[in-house]
C-alpha cells in the first residue's frame, strides 16, 4: 500500500460509503478500499465529505452562494438524516422480518414526497443548479435504495431525471455497489 | 414585526428547533420565534446552523482547524443523523405504544456507546477541545431526550460532564425547552 494514500473503509452496499467513493472519484483522489461488512451504518460519512471539500476544493461540491449551499445541505440531510437511518439494516433488523418491507418504503416514500418538492424549486440539470454537488452524492444512493426496496417512483419526476443524468457519469459508475471490491460475484455488473 | 428579522419555526420540544436556537443565541442574532407542532422532525436543521456559521461566523460554532471541524461534524452527524431519526415522534407513532420506550432506549444507548468512546479522544472542556461547537448544539438536545426517555448516563461520565458544563451557559439555557412562548404552562420552568 501506498504511504499516504487514503484508505476508505467500505462496505459495497452501503448508501454512505457510496456517497463517499463518488466525493473520491470526482475530486479524482486515489484510495485503496478496505471491505468491511458493515451491519449498522449512518449517516456519518457526510462529515467525511465536508472534510474533503475543505481539504481538496476542486472541484467543489458545495455552490459558491450560501443560500445555494444552504439547499444542497437542506437536501442532503433530507436524505442522509431523514430516510437512509431509518431504512439501514441496523434498523430494519429490529422492526421484524414481516414489517421491514413496509417499513422501509413508509421512510423512503415520506421522504420522497418532500424530496420531490424541494427539487422542484431548486434542481437545474441536477439537484441544485447544473453543477454535481454534495445533494447528488445522496441523491443516487438513495435512489438505488429505493428501487431495492420496490419503491414506485413514477410519482416523482424530478428525483428520477435527475438519477438518471448522474447515473452517466463516471463518477457515478466507477463507485457504483455492483462494482467494488467486496461485491458478491452474483451482485456484479 | 421588525422588517429583516429572521423567523424561526420552532417547536419547544423538538431537538432540531432547539440546535438552531441555541446557535441563534450564541452569534448574538435576534428572531421572531412561530412555534409549530411538530408532528415530524428531522436532522435537517444543521444546514441552517452551516448556512449560519458561513454568513455570520463570530463567533465560530467550528474549529479553523479541518480535522477537528471533521470531528465536530463527525459528532454532530452522529447525533443528528444516526440517533435523532430513530427516536423522532413520527418513528416512534410506526414502532407501537408497547414498544416505543424500549425502541427510543436502544436507539440512544447504542449512539451513546459511540459517542462516549469518540469524546473520550476529542473533548476538551466541551465535545471538541474547549471552544463550544456545533457538536454541543447537538449533544445537549440529544441528552435531554436520553433523560425523556429514561435511559441511564451513568455508562457515559464524559457525554454527561459535557452536557452539565454547557448547561449553565447562558445561550443554552434561554433556549430550553422550558421556557419558549409554545412551551406548555405544565412543563414551564
């Protein structure tokens, strides 16, 4: 291993780590991965982004405007703080096997209809304006979360354009779950 | 109402409003509180305390330093994004009256552990060094629920010294949940 090269301790899974792994990819820092099969996560990994950006500011993910990086933040705490915790395995695990399902989509469907909303007024070509910002990061994971758990997401328009323009990027699919180290040959694309 | 004047939608009860309130407080800037009951809350209340520290930064609720800023997000993210949610009203109505005590318990206890063991290596006089933070916003709210919710702090010496040093400074007791004009006359102190 490299000296000095970041090591991201990471589970293929997890909607953290992956927000992460694309703050890496875009700011284009090297780092070796270190799988870890994670049980509980949270959305701690957002001090980890806030980090980098104070350390490696190009490119930025936060708008220059304070009232723009107040939404970008607004938008990822919506997401990083108000749905993922309460649809993490940790969690789900204690609601009881017949309930997680529905348990998990009341999170993301509660969360998604104000989602939808607060994009309306401040998405451009992504979340916040046209530029790829922290709120996207979240954005993606979330997404995918939603579709793992059989979310019907035709009643938001916003959210599914604006995953489908980052899921292009490369960023996006470098880090994406079905290509890491610790992705399960089965789980692989 | 004074022209400019920021308003605060704020529920007495609610650790997001009083996060907000303290760091209101402590930068010295004066509002309209318009109380709300809350029926749901989330973390969402620390892009406003960010948004907050870029416009009016004095004084500072994070350290220059980014490392230690990290810490301080690191355990206000903690906080506000892996304990708070799971222990909400909202959550809490989904879990079932029977269960609800014992679900908010083990979502404090189990932050807790973490909490203890992190402020063992970063706290000072307060959760970071010795200059109050964004984290001690965090920290004082989240150990006024603990005590709502009968969970026992004598497993955390450090979390519960830092909270009763903050608790007698001034900006954290004017924003008590006790004592805001929607605070009921039963649990006014």
């Amino acid at each position: 291993m490299q000296a000095g090269k970041p090591i991201l301790y990471s589970y293929f899974r997890s909607s953290c780590s992956w927000r992460v792994r694309i703050a890496l990819a875009l700011k284009g820092i090297d780092y070796e991965t270190v799988p870890i099969n994670l049980i509980k996560d949270g959305g701690q990994q957002l001090a980890i982004i806030e980090y980098l950006e104070e350390t490696r500011p190009t490119p930025r993910l936060l708008p220059q405007d304070p009232k723009k990086r107040a939404s970008v933040r607004m938008i990822s705490d919506l997401i990083a703080g108000g749905i993922q915790p309460l649809q993490n395995l940790s969690v789900l695990k204690q609601v009881g096997e017949e309930f997680q399902l529905t348990w998990a989509q009341n999170a993301i469907i509660s969360g998604f209809n104000a989602l939808e909303q607060i994009l309306q007024s401040t998405a451009g070509t992504y979340c916040v304006g046209d530029e790829v910002t922290m709120a996207d990061l979240c954005l993606v994971p979330q997404v995918a979360n939603a579709e793992r758990f059989k979310v019907d997401c035709t009643p938001y328009p916003t959210i599914s354009s604006i995953n489908k323009r980052l899921l292009v990027l490369e960023a996006f699919q470098v880090t994406h779950p079905c290509r890491q180290p610790d992705t399960p040959t089965e789980l692989r694309a």
